[in-house]
C-alpha cells in the first residue's frame, strides 16, 4: 500500500508539472525564463526607478541589490504558489473526494513537492547568478538542505491546513490575493531586514517567510553558516505547523465529500 501511495504521488507531481506548460511550445524552459523575466522586472522598478538599492545603504551596487532581490524573490515565488493553489487542491476534486479508498493526502503532497521542484530550480538560478557576479559560491551553500527542509515542511503544514478549511470556507480562495500582496511588502524581500528598525524585528520574525529569505541570504549571500539557535526554533516551529496542519486536514476529511 505504501508503495502504491508513493507511486501515486509521484505521479501526481510529475503531471502538475507537466500541466503548466503543456500547451506551450517552449514547455520546461518557461520554468527557468518565467523567474528570469520577473526579476527583471522588479529589478528594473525597484533598483532603476525607485532607487530602494541606495535607499537601503547596501553600497554594492545594483547588481548586488538585484542578487539580494531575486534570494527574496524565489522564497515569494515558492510561498505564493503553494498558497495561491490551496484553494483549489481539494475543494475543486470532487471526483477524488468522493472515492473514498483514495488517500487525499497525496493531492495536497503532491502539489507541495512540485511547488518545491519550482523552487529548486530558482535556487539553482539564484546560485548561476552569484556565480556569474564572485567568481564562485560560498561553501555555505552546503547548508541549503538544512534551509529548504524546514521550508517545505513549513508549506506542506500550512497547505493541509489551508486547502481543508477552504472545502468549507470558500471565500479563502478571494482572501489570498490581497493577503500575498501584503506578505510581499511585509517580509525582507525588496530590503534587508537591517533596515528594519530594531523594536519591529520581532514582530516581522512572527511571518515565516522572513526565516527563510534571512536563513537563505545569510549561506548564500554573506557567506556565513546559518544562526544555530535561529535554525532550531525555524526547525521547531515547521515540524510543529506540519504535525498541526495534517492533524487539522485529518480532522476535517470526513465531511469533505458532503461539502464539494
């Protein structure tokens, strides 16, 4: 059985990532390009137009800025997908609800590791760039598995928890747009969290995107190995929000089928 539900879930992810781009005559590369072409974006309003990187002192210039933008950027990307499809993961499938033999973890799972594919690959870019710009990558980098981990993990808690109470809460699905725009300016994502001043630090600690853009910028931007106590409570507080999550999913599956 165990090995039928993993078969299933790997499954499950390969086609949701094929979907994406299935219509698409560039397919896959559109995995790489689409991130490419945000940053470009944003850097351009952020850096040309606005001037935020002089505005944060960093004083390493615009490229520097744009490489601390896109470590931000990818950590937005993966939280703002998972997000936005929790909605829809089990609320719009029915057809799988209803079967009652099938495991409905694996919709939610599924979705979860394709986001994190999605992910990976931005930090693989993110890893091009620094490259391209210090002559090599600080051999921090060997600590992302320590960061992406409790990331995932983290996404796959609140993704049960969201994509359950979305089957009887259908206006979850409205409240997620303005919300990730709200999350986009409320963790350290265009800045640094230097600048933000010392007695709000605490409360900007309370969004779990701040632990993973800090954690990611420290391996990979600074060079230095992660904050041994900051990780273990990043650590603790994503298993704690997995176990919850699924506790919570598992509590509401029952009545899954009488509502959608």
């Amino acid at each position: 059985m165990a090995a039928q539900h993993l078969s299933l879930f790997i499954d499950f992810t390969r086609r949701d990532i094929e979907s994406r781009y299935r219509k698409s005559h560039l397919g896959l590369v559109w995995m790489v390009l689409t991130p490419i072409l945000t940053l470009a974006v944003y850097a351009f309003a952020f850096s040309v137009i606005l001037g935020v990187h002089r505005m944060v002192g960093d004083g390493d210039g615009p490229l520097q800025y744009v490489i601390m933008l896109f470590s931000g950027l990818i950590v937005f990307f993966f939280v703002s997908e998972v997000l936005s499809a929790c909605p829809e993961m089990i609320a719009k499938k029915a057809n799988f609800v209803k079967k009652v033999v099938f495991p409905l973890p694996v919709l939610v799972g599924s979705k979860v590791l394709s986001c994190t594919v999605t992910f990976l690959v931005n930090i693989v870019i993110l890893l091009v760039f620094i490259a391209a710009l210090n002559d090599s990558v600080p051999v921090t980098a060997f600590y992302l598995p320590l960061i992406i981990l409790p990331s995932v993990l983290m996404m796959l808690g609140i993704a049960f928890t969201l994509s359950a109470v979305s089957v009887y809460l259908p206006d979850i699905g409205q409240i997620m747009t303005p919300m990730l725009r709200m999350l986009f300016y409320l963790t350290p994502i265009v800045y640094p969290l230097s600048v933000i001043p010392q007695q709000y630090q605490a409360y900007f600690w309370l969004n779990p995107m701040t632990s993973m853009v800090a954690h990611l910028r420290t391996v990979l931007l600074e060079g230095q190995p992660p904050d041994l106590f900051a990780l273990a409570w990043f650590y603790l507080a994503a298993i704690g929000i997995a176990v919850i999550g699924y506790w919570v999913f598992k509590r509401l599956r029952n009545g899954f089928a009488d509502v959608v």
